[in-house]
C-alpha cells in the first residue's frame, strides 16, 4: 500500500495525484492575423534571448521602436492569406495531434497541447495537467531537430513553471527524433504519397528547413547536422524516382547577419535559372503547416519560381494529423512514456 492509498485525516487538502500527462508544443501564433495581434506575439517571440541572442540594451531599442512598428502589419497581412474559419492552422493542426494523440494512448494518459509563444501558455498547461492530477508530465516539444532557439527556450519555459512550484510534476522531454526510423519512414510514406499524386514528374525535390543564424553553428547548435541529416536519411529511405534529385535549402531569413545557406528563395531562382521546370518543395523540419510553409513556401515560393522561369510547383504538406505522421508521434511518445505507463 503506497501512502496515496492510505487514508487521509479529515481535514487534509484534496489530493489529486498518480497521473500521467503529455504535453504537445509548438512554436506559437498570434491570436489573430491583425496588426495589434501579430505584434503582441512577436514582441514575446523576439524577446526571447534564445531566438535573439543580442544583449537586451542593444537589442530592445531596435525591436520596439522599429521592428514592433513595422513588421506585424506585413505580417498580419500574410497571416491573412492562410487564415481559416477553425484560426491559424498552425494552431488547429496542434490541436488535432493532441486529440487524436488523446485517442491512441487512452485514459491512462492525460494529452493536452500549448504554444511556446502566445496561448495557450506553457505554464498555464502544466499547471492544468497537475490539478488534473498529473504529477508525472512527457514535454513533447514537436521540433524534430534541436535547436537552442526551439526547443531549449521549451525546457527553459517549463523551469520558469516549476520555479515557483511547491509541488513540482516529475519531467521528461521528447528528445530530438531528427534521426529516428519512425520519423524517416512517416516522412517518406507521407511525401510518396503526395508526389505520387501529383500531376507532374518533379525534377527536383528540394527540402526547405527553417533557417537560423550561422553563428549558432558556430557556437555548437546542433540544429544545422540535423536537419543535414534527416535530408541525407529521408534520400536515402525514399524509392529513387526518374530524373528527380534531392536538394536542401533554408529559408525564412531575418535581418542583416549571415545565415544559414544556402537560402530557399535563392535556390529556387537558381534552379529555375539552371532549367528546371518542375519542382516539388517539403519542409521536413515542420510538424505542422503554418505560415512559413503555407505563404512563404506555397504562394511566395511558387510565384519566386514562376517568375525565374520556372513551370510547376507544388508545395507538399507536412505530416500534420495523417495517418504516417500520427503512427509516428504515438510510437516515439509511447517510447519515452516507458515505464510510467
């Protein structure tokens, strides 16, 4: 008999313990594609000192009296192209994994999902899942390759949580699955089947990762190696195709200092410039579509393509709720939920 099964004086507290819980988390979205929204999101987004790592005297004169006035009305106006009547598919496709996660793990485990950046908050749904009874809580960042700016700002969101804790959940974190088989083989069942149904044959394939600054490759991020290596994997795992190759590019550059290359929107023109016709693009590194994907890369990349000469494009999906990208995420967080359920 544990001491949660002895009974209790009368006048003890309620207690609500010996659960389990996972927590879904993605990057964030602003709570609508407004100005005022986009730059209460970014203000949180760009003040994080892992996404931005200038020292806040230098940086925070730059962010709120140029950037905060400046960008969010350019970006509210592309969030309001990929905007639909469920919000911002960055969001509703985060949802989506954890119910349909809720579903596959059954009651013996509590699924709920939060945004690094606006809401719901990483804090607020820590806090849900102990009160719910879960003392024992899987972090599942869904950022397949780590990052500092991605998922280490993650674990250091949750300690703020548990800093002001007294009665703290027992922690573990979804590691990094850049590499694992389950994921290479949910990305290359996904992305076969997409071109498969394409109407062309694409000459290229070119995997889009986000970008980062080259200066966190060279302080040791690990981020670059991954995303090199998930692209030399999913090459490697996919059937060879006739005439198509593989390439990898980053987009989703920001500011003046060098970043990682070489760039999507330069890639595309230069393949163009090359002769290539036909292309299919894939961003690997994202769970989920969201406006990077959905604008930056399926009208912005396409139209970048287009105009360099260009004649088919097509934007491929990323896993979101399928069926390969949902068998994946329930094995990897069944693996690390061993020996808790």
């Amino acid at each position: 008999m544990t001491w949660q099964d002895q009974r209790l004086p009368s006048d003890h507290p309620p207690v609500n313990s010996g659960k389990v819980g996972v927590l879904v988390i993605n990057l964030g979205t602003p709570e609508a594609p407004t100005t005022q929204s986009v730059k209460t999101y970014l203000a949180e987004f760009l003040s994080d000192r892992r996404v931005v790592e200038i020292p806040p005297i230098a940086w925070q004169p730059i962010l709120r009296g140029i950037i905060l006035n400046t960008r969010p009305k350019k970006s509210a106006a592309a969030y309001k192209k990929v905007w639909t009547e469920e919000g911002s598919p960055l969001e509703y496709i985060t949802r989506g994994q954890a119910e349909r996660l809720q579903e596959r793990l059954g009651d013996a485990v509590n699924v709920s999902w939060a945004m690094r950046y606006g809401k719901p908050s990483i804090p607020d749904e820590i806090q849900k899942l102990m009160d719910s009874g879960c003392d024992r809580i899987l972090l599942a960042p869904l950022y397949p390759q780590y990052s500092g700016a991605t998922t280490a700002t993650v674990i250091d969101k949750a300690a703020e949580k548990l800093k002001e804790m007294r009665w703290q959940a027992s922690l573990r974190t979804l590691p990094p699955y850049h590499d694992d088989p389950a994921y290479i083989d949910a990305l290359s069942k996904d992305l076969t089947a997409q071109l498969d149904a394409l109407d062309f044959d694409p000459e290229v394939l070119l995997l889009s990762f986000h970008g980062m600054p080259q200066r966190t490759l060279d302080l040791g991020d690990p981020y670059h190696c991954h995303c090199r290596k998930t692209a030399r994997l999913l090459e490697e795992r996919m059937t060879p195709r006739k005439s198509m190759r593989f390439e990898t590019s980053f987009q989703s550059r920001f500011g003046n200092a060098k970043w990682l290359e070489p760039a999507t929107d330069d890639t595309l023109e230069r393949l163009a410039g090359e002769g290539v016709k036909n292309i299919a693009i894939a961003a690997p590194g994202f769970s989920a579509d969201c406006l990077e994907t959905l604008e930056e890369l399926a009208l912005e990349g396409k139209e970048q393509f287009e105009e360099a000469g260009g004649e088919n494009f097509a934007a491929l999906s990323c896993l979101n709720t399928g069926t390969p990208g949902m068998d994946m995420l329930e094995h990897i967080i069944r693996r690390e939920l061993s020996g808790w359920t």
